[in-house]
C-alpha cells in the first residue's frame, strides 16, 4: 500500500487522479483544512493534540494552555477508528494519506504504524524529515495486533 505524509498545506493544494483515503488531524475540529475530495473514497478528521505524555505538547494553533483536554490526547478509540476506517476501504484505494499540521509527527506516526502493519515495512517514516509521535504509534500498533488475537481467538473458540 502507498502512504504519505502531507502537511496542512500541502494537503489544501493536492489532487490525485487515483483512489484515496485521507487522515486528517489537527488540535480542533475548527482547525480541519480544506481538502479536494475528487477521487477521495473518505477522510477520517481526528482531533488531537500533539501529545506523547498528556502534558506537553507542540501547537501550530494552541499555545500556553494549562493543560490538555482529555478527549484530545490519542487513545485506544482513536486507534480503532483509524483502523476500521483504512480497512474498510482498503480494497478500494491505491494511497493511505496522513495528514496533520506540520506533517512530522500525528501523520508520520500514523503512516509508520500503517506501514508497519500493511507493508512489513515502516523504516522511511521512522528518521528525519519525521519526528513521530511514540504515543500514537504504539497505540496503532497494540490495538491492531490486540485485535488480532481477539479475531483469532474468537476462531478458535468456534
């Protein structure tokens, strides 16, 4: 599968002749870019902060806060939407894109977890330009294969 990294303003400009999903994500709903939707099979818009402990963070739009809302730091049903929507669009689609603000981290993270999982391979998402989010990487990474072993489980329960 190909994956790419984009950042909000590149995403503004981009069109692509070819099946695609987007994942979009920035700090607040309001902050969402415009993106075309020609060619677009879906675009998942995930509100979070750039958070790897809960307490610090980096911002293109918030700065000084006194602490992080809950429902913005990366969590295990951010991780489950993620993945049932690029599965269930997977079959249908050529590209995965990832996007957030700056396009070094929330997307960089994403697109390694997703290369990971889908490719075998996630080593072009893991080195600089990128600077991934360890939170959200590891919490893509764990409920998928949790997932897994659930499914399979499940088999062999049968």
């Amino acid at each position: 599968m190909n994956i790419l990294v984009m950042n909000r303003y590149d995403i503004q400009k981009a069109y692509f002749d070819f099946p695609h999903i987007i994942i979009s994500m920035t700090d607040d709903a309001q902050f969402f870019p415009n993106i075309s939707e020609r060619n677009c099979k879906g675009i998942l818009r995930v509100a979070i902060w750039d958070t790897e402990d809960g307490v610090s963070y980096r911002s293109l739009h918030t700065f000084g806060a006194p602490s992080i809302p809950r429902d913005r730091i990366f969590s295990v049903d951010h991780a489950k939407s993620i993945l049932e929507f690029v599965f269930s669009h997977i079959n249908e689609v050529n590209l995965i894109v990832c996007q957030c603000d700056a396009g070094m981290s929330r997307s960089a993270s994403t697109a390694a977890a997703l290369s990971k999982i889908l490719n075998g391979d996630n080593t072009m998402f893991l080195n600089p330009p990128y600077f991934p989010n360890r939170l959200i990487y590891k919490t893509i990474i764990n409920e998928y294969y949790h997932t897994k072993e659930v499914k399979f489980r499940d088999l062999n329960e049968v």
